[in-house]
C-alpha cells in the first residue's frame, strides 16, 4: 500500500539551511508510516524558486519555496519536526501537506512556539476527490450525521451497493439491534465514516446524501499475543506495539436509486486506507441471511475479503 503525500514549504531565505536540513532529515531519519520504530528514506525536498528554475513572472520571488512527493512518511512526524527545527523567522514558515487521495493542501503556521493547522478550519471542511459518478462526491461523517446513519440502516439501504436494485430484500430494514449496533452514540472513540452526496440540477444543486461507509471498534482483536477478554477498540489501539491490533465492523448502506453506479467503491477505497491508518488489524463485515446474493461477491470483489470460520456468517480482511 502506497502512501504519498505532496509537501510544499515555504522559508524566509535566512531559513534556507534548515530547509536542506528537513530534506537530509527525509532522505536518512524520518519515521515510516505504517512501520512502527523504523525509519529511512521517504523522499526529499527540493527548492522551486532558484534561479535555474522556471518560476512563472517577470520576477524571482520573495520567498523560498521547496516541494516533494514523499512516500510512506510519517506526517504527524513530519509536522512534529518543523515545529521542533530553531527557525530564525518562524512567522514565515507554512508547511503544506497533499495526503494520498486529497483533494486539498493542509495548511500549518507557527502560532507562537507551536505549528497551528490553520486549514482546512474543521473536518467537516475535509472532502475526497471523486473517483465515480461525477455528480458525488464524500465528506466525514460527523456527529450531526448520527440520524442520518440510522436512517438509511433502518431504510434498508444496505445490499450489494454496486448492483442493480432488483431485489425486495433490500426494502427490508436492520432490526433495531443492529441500527443501535452499528450507529448509536455515533462517533464513539475510533469510529470512522464517510458519507456520499449527490449535487445535481433535480436537487437544486445542493448536496443530498445517498448513502455511506463507516467502521466501529467491536472490541475483538486480532494478533500474535492472544487476548484476556473483552477490550474496548481504544484498549485494543493501545496495544497495537504488542502486535496487537483493533478489529473493526464495516458498514456501506446506500439509497437503492444510487446503487449499481459505482458509489460503494468509491466509498470503501479511502475507507480501507484509512482503517490502515487507525491501526485497524481486521475489518470484518455481518451480511444477514436476507441480503442478496450479491453483497458477499461485491465484498469480495472490492475489498478483498474472505468468510470468517466463525459460524456467523461474516466476512472479514486483514489490513496489518
């Protein structure tokens, strides 16, 4: 699994060794995302704005600029390392960071001693490029949006999500043992969602939910050290040096006019890399008996995953 990010920093030209120090830092110490105590190269920065360069005007700018793609860095290292450098005019530091899949750049400055995030301003800011129908596009799930998940569980959106709505099952909704499962409290420590809306002319242009993907920490675990009992997901997380990690419940519901256009993909892709990045060890998947037949291929198809020898009929994929 590949993890780029695009950085760009831009210095006050006294501030240009520790720029080149910040490359040297990436090219032989940086922290790997993903490989817990290891570290190597990740890439480098590279200056923009020098004078062999083609810098767009008729003059040189007034700052120096620097940019690489890194692989498999540890961003939250990265930030750490610019705040930790002694800048001589750390006013005019601004770091910005493209993540994998992003359709923006993160912003941070120094406020006082300590690189403050300065945009996007909050998650519900954070969108994924589209990588489906042009007309949706994804945006976290957020605590507003708990009554929203229990309306399209109850609804019974669920199903295969890229197949055809042909089949009365899917007008069924979750008994409420599982909408209070899969949704209650929503966002509990460790959840995770990402919900589709569609813009289109018939809506106004306005952004309309169609469906969703989330994950929730089951407290279960998967590992090498075998477990004493029930844990909470953040207990498991916690564990997660011990080769220890959380295994989490995936659910994808859409509204059934949307289905078979693609959505359910481009819902589970950054979903998957970001239950990666939470140090989920396993997403495992319930498909009721009443689901049709073509949930569990379209689970395995997208997502790769297998049946679980649990006798509850549920398919799971190991992410470490």
């Amino acid at each position: 699994m590949s993890h780029v990010a695009n950085v760009m920093l831009s210095v006050e030209p006294d501030d240009r060794p520790l720029a080149e120090e910040l490359s040297r830092w990436l090219e032989s110490d940086a922290p790997l995302r993903g490989r817990d105590g290891r570290t190597g190269w990740v890439g480098a920065l590279r200056e923009t704005t020098g004078a062999d360069t083609r810098w767009g005007g008729g003059k040189f700018p007034e700052c120096d600029v620097y940019a690489g793609a890194l692989n498999h860095a540890d961003l939250a290292a990265l930030v750490a390392r610019v705040e930790q450098l002694p800048w001589q005019q750390p006013g005019f530091v601004q770091l910005m960071v493209m993540d994998q899949e992003e359709a923006y750049f993160r912003v941070w400055m120094f406020h006082g001693p300590r690189l403050r995030l300065l945009t996007p301003a909050g998650r519900e800011q954070e969108y994924w490029p589209g990588t489906g129908p042009a007309d949706v596009h994804l945006r976290l799930a957020l605590a507003t949006d708990a009554g929203l998940l229990r309306d399209l569980l109850t609804a019974g959106a669920g199903g295969a999500p890229d197949t055809p709505d042909n089949s009365e099952d899917n007008s069924d909704g979750a008994d409420s043992r599982q909408v209070a499962r899969r949704a209650d409290g929503w966002p509990r420590p460790g959840d995770f969602g990402l919900v589709a809306l569609s813009t289109t002319e018939e809506s106004g242009w306005q952004p309309v939910p169609i469906g969703a993907a989330w994950f929730r920490h089951t407290g279960e675990q998967s590992g090498d050290r075998p477990g004493g009992g029930e844990q909470t997901g953040e207990q498991v997380g916690e564990q997660v040096g011990e080769q220890v990690r959380a295994t989490a419940e995936l659910t994808v519901v859409l509204v059934p006019a949307h289905r078979g256009r693609g959505v359910g993909a481009q819902l589970l892709g950054p979903l998957l890399r970001a239950a990666r990045a939470e140090g989920v060890g396993r997403l495992t998947a319930r498909v009721p008996s009443t689901a049709p037949a073509g949930t569990r291929a379209w689970l395995r198809r997208h997502g790769g995953f297998r049946d679980l020898p649990d006798g509850a009929g549920r398919l799971g994929l190991d992410l470490s």
